[in-house]
C-alpha cells in the first residue's frame, strides 16, 4: 500500500513526490506516457536535448524556487533573446534600442520615447478589443511588423476580434537589451529537464504508459491519498462538457548544418508564414555538435485526442471549470494539482510554487 498515488509525472507531480518521499511516505506515480517530465520533457536527439513539447526556459524572481530547482540540478545562465523575422528582415525582441533601431533607424532613446508617443498619439479611449490596446501601447509599426501576424496564428482568430485583455502590457526598454524575461534568474539545466524531473521522483516507483482513467478504482485502491495532476474535466468524465484549449503541432527535423538560424528562438510574425516560431534547442545550451535539430511550432484549435497546452480562460470555460472545481471540493482523498487540474496556464516556477504551498499543509496535517 502506497501513501500517495501520482497522477501524473510532470513538474507538478514530481514536486509533490520529492516533497512527500523527503517526509518518509511511498509513493507511485502512473504516467500515460512513455516518459516521465510532462510538458518539460527533452529527449536527446544527435547528442543535442530537445525541448519535446514546445521551448521551456526557467525564469523566475522567486530566489527560494530558484534555491530549490539549483540545489537538485546544476543549471546555465542561459538568457532568452529571440529574434523576430518578418518577410526576411530581423529585429530584435523584446522590444527595445535594437528594435527601435531596426525598425526606425533611430539611435537615441529621447528619439525612441518621441517617436513612440507620436505613435500611440492616436489611440487614446478604453480599447475595444487587442488591436486596439496593441496600437495604443506601442503604435501602428510595430503592432503590424511584429504582433498582429504572430497574435492571430497562435489564436487562430483576428487581433479585432480577441479580448484587449490578452496583452495587459507589450514591454518596452529605451536599452540595448535584448534579454526577453526581466526575472532576477534564468536558466536552463545543464543535463536538461528530464534529469531534474528525475532527480525529483528519486524513490518513486513509477508506471509509464499507464492511464489512471483506465482503472480509476483499481488504481485509486493502490494508495491512501491520491494527488492528480491530468485534465480536471476527464477525472469527471467530462460530465459537465470539454474544457477548451490551444493546441501546438511541432514539426522536427534534423540538419545537417553546424548552425542554423543562430539563435534558439526565432519568432515568425507575418501571417503568411503558418508556424509562429523555430527553435534551434542546440542554442539553449551553447551546442557545439556537428548537426543541429529545429522545430517549427504550429499553433493550432484543439479537439478530444490532441495535446491540450493553453487553456482557454475566457468566461464561458471558467464558468465550466468553476463546476468542476465544486466537484474537485467534494473528492476528500484526492489533490487537484498543476496547470492541467487547475485549468490555468502556469510558469514552472509557478508550477513548484503552488505544489510546495499545498504539501506543505497536505504533508503537515500528516504529521499530526
Ligand atoms: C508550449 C509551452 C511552452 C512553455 N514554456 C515555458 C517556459 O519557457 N517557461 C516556463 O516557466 N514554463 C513554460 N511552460 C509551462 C510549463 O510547461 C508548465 O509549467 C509545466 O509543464 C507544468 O507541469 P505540470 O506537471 O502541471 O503539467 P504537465 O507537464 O502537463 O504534466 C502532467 C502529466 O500528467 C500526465 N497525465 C495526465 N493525465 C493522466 C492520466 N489520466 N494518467 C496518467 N498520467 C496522466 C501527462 O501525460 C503529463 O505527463 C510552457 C508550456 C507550454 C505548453
């Protein structure tokens, strides 16, 4: 007999699993897939470790996630600074004197911070929708060189008819600096995701290519407690309706080319171009290998079967997941975990924080 049964070998469960094992309980983890680490997989590819489900860099100001995450695994000092490519032309991201430079030829921030008032002098008033907010933030140049294509591919719907609320800001640096995260620390770690998500489930006895939801009562008789980190709709069969997603399609290739475009993310922003961005997974690294791996990374509308990344947190799910999480209330031996139970788009210091919150009072309550 199992203390917890772990839905799940993302982050989120693996941080409940090293918390509750470092407390002496024994746990098992199902995984339905063939791999542990969830979404922050990488799998190694021609020595070279690829980010399987979409590019993940660790950001964060939380100086204790960043203690807890260092102290299991050595990690880089990777710095994210994509670069945008719009019919061919570059610019640097976010934006900042680079852009401004690129974009207008200017070279000082007093022209810049000019420049950029005459730009949104226009667009004043409560925005309607995210056109609207984006040309009274930043101006018509940039919103259409830089936003609009790559906002309505991943939405799969026009600037004008999306919330004003999906872009609260567009960060803007009168700096050279091309670092995209503004965080006190970043990085990637140094053996990749899986060895970090490895290091976390030390003790575990694990199942891969086990569905929780194929059994739930045979596997749910197999512990005392149950921590669950998949779909929140799917543990309740879904009685009150699909919860909707985004979903991503990645096309992988391997080159044989020592360097491809340079650097590991290159967003495509005109709207002709269906993917919205490359990622060259040997640059979070400094690869030096002889050969290079690229994704292309398609935004596209989720259906039953495919991957569900981005919730859709407009009003008309929430209410939805408002009902389920009613019904999660109700499920005494059973944590609701992670993005995916929660139905919310978590960072993955995010993610740690919300499980060390929750076992910190799951694990003390034990104790008593
Ligand atoms: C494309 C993309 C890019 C991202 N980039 C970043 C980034 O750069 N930086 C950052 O901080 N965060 C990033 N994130 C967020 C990050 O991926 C999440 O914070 C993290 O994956 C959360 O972990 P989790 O364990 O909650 O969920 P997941 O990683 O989804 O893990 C859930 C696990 O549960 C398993 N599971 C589900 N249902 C069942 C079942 N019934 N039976 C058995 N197993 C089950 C799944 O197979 C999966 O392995 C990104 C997310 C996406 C989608």
């Amino acid at each position: 007999m199992y203390d917890y049964l772990i839905v799940g070998s993302g982050l989120s469960g693996a941080v409940f699993a090293h918390e509750a094992i470092k407390k002496g309980k024994r746990c098992l983890v199902l995984e339905k897939r063939n791999h542990i680490g969830g979404n922050v997989y990488c799998e190694d590819v021609e020595d070279i470790r690829v980010h399987r489900y979409g590019a993940h860099i660790f950001h964060t100001d939380n100086e204790s996630v960043w203690r807890y995450v260092t102290e299991l695994v050595p990690f880089n000092h990777f710095v994210n600074s994509p670069v945008a490519n719009y019919r061919g032309k570059l610019y640097n991201l976010p934006f900042n004197m680079n852009t401004f430079y690129q974009m207008w030829g200017l070279t000082s921030p007093i022209e810049a911070k000019a420049r950029l008032e005459t730009e949104t002098a226009g667009y004043t008033g409560k925005p309607k929708n995210l056109e609207e907010q984006a040309l009274s933030l930043v101006g018509r140049d940039l919103y259409e060189t830089l936003v609009k294509g790559y906002t309505e591919k991943q939405w799969g719907r026009p600037c004008v008819e999306l919330p004003a609320f999906i872009i609260k800001r567009l960060p803007v640096r009168f700096t050279f600096d091309n670092n995209y995260f503004s965080n006190r620390f970043q990085g990637i770690p140094a053996e990749g995701y899986t060895a970090l998500v490895k290091k976390l489930l030390k003790g575990a006895d694990i199942r891969l290519n086990t569905d929780f939801l194929d059994d739930k009562e045979e596997y749910s008789a197999l512990a005392d407690k149950i921590v669950y980190t998949g779909t929140i709709d799917s543990y309740f069969g879904y009685k009150h309706g699909w919860l909707e997603y985004r979903s991503l399609r990645f096309e992988t290739e391997t080159l044989d080319e020592e360097n491809h475009q340079g650097v590991a993310v290159m967003n495509y922003t005109a709207a002709e171009i269906p993917y919205t961005r490359i990622i060259e997974h040997k640059h979070f690294e400094n690869g030096r290998q002889a050969k290079t791996v690229v994704t292309r990374e398609y935004p596209e509308a989720w259906q039953p079967g495919l991957e569900p990344y981005y919730p859709v947190n407009d009003e008309k799910n929430n209410t939805l997941y408002i009902q389920y999480k009613e019904d999660a209330a109700k499920e005494k031996n059973v944590l609701f975990l992670g993005r995916l139970a929660r139905y919310a788009y978590y960072d993955m210091d995010q993610a740690i924080v919300s499980v060390l919150e929750t076992a910190e009072k799951e694990l003390r309550m034990g104790e008593y």
